[in-house]
C-alpha cells in the first residue's frame, strides 16, 4: 500500500540577492510566504509602523495606495530602505536596532528585499496565495492578500 503525502512549499532560506542570475525577486520574495512573513516581521522590529503606520501613512508616506514617491519597483523600494530618502527616511543599509533580539548590527541584503517584498504586499503587489492571509492582532488593517490599490482616506470638511 502506498502512502500519499501533500507536497508543502520548498523554501530557501538564504537566497541569492534577486537580481543575479541564481534567483529572481518574484520567486524567491514576492510569491515566497516564508520572505513575506518575515518582511512583515522586520516592518514591525524596525519600527517602519512608527511613520508608515500599517501601511496607510502618518509622519512617512503610504505605502498602500498607487502614489509612490521614488518609484513602486522592487528596485527603487530597495534603494530607497537601503540609502534613505531626504526629508525623513533614514537608511537602513547599514546598521539598525533590532528589538526583538535587542540587539545592533548590520541589515543583510536578504532581509532588505523581504522587507521590499512585505511593502509591495501592503499595496497588494504580491502573489495573493503568499502574502499573510490575517493580520497578527485583533484590531489591524485587512490582511494584505485582501488588499487592492487605493488612496490615502479624504477627509471631509465640516459643514460651515
């Protein structure tokens, strides 16, 4: 009698950085739920949620609508959490605290473009069988394989 089994995802967890010949961003982050789910993690230990809040913009930009500033390709994300941008965003290429292991040191490349991955996600750019399929807390935004571009939220003025 032969037994059946389910084949689960294959996962690499050290992939080469995107853009050699061994790897490619939309198959070993984009549509990768292990890269998501650890951009997802880093967002939050890096504090990214201090600016962007989760996803809809506060002090920093919103990174789930069809405006971006620097560009929405998988490229300019990552210069722009490597190298920093004017005006506020500082650069996470070099060193940066992590407090969930509190501990300083340096940002690999792999976890920049899990972290690239995870923000595309919030504007639903990822594969919707990888990206999270709940949010971790009770109260959050939708899970990000419910979102669809949007808009930042108008405000409605009140009536004089």
């Amino acid at each position: 009698m032969a037994a059946s089994s389910c084949r689960r995802e294959e996962r690499d967890y050290r992939p080469d950085p995107p853009f050699s010949e061994a790897a490619r961003f939309e198959k070993d982050y984009a549509q990768n739920a292990y890269a998501l789910s650890e951009g997802k993690r880093l967002f939050a230990a890096f504090n990214c949620k201090g600016c962007h809040s989760e996803g809809g913009g506060g002090i920093g930009p919103p990174l789930m609508d069809e405006k971006w500033i620097y560009g929405f390709e998988p490229g300019a994300i990552f210069d722009t959490i490597s190298r920093g941008r004017p005006n506020g965003m500082p650069a996470f290429g070099g060193k940066a605290r992590d407090p969930s292991i509190n501990v300083v040191g340096t940002v690999t490349e792999q976890q920049l473009w899990q972290l690239v991955a995870y923000v595309r996600s919030l504007s639903g750019l990822a594969s919707k069988n990888a990206a999270p399929g709940r949010s971790d807390h009770m109260q959050g935004p939708p899970p990000e394989n419910e979102r669809s571009p949007q808009g930042p939220p108008v405000i409605a003025e009140p009536a004089q």
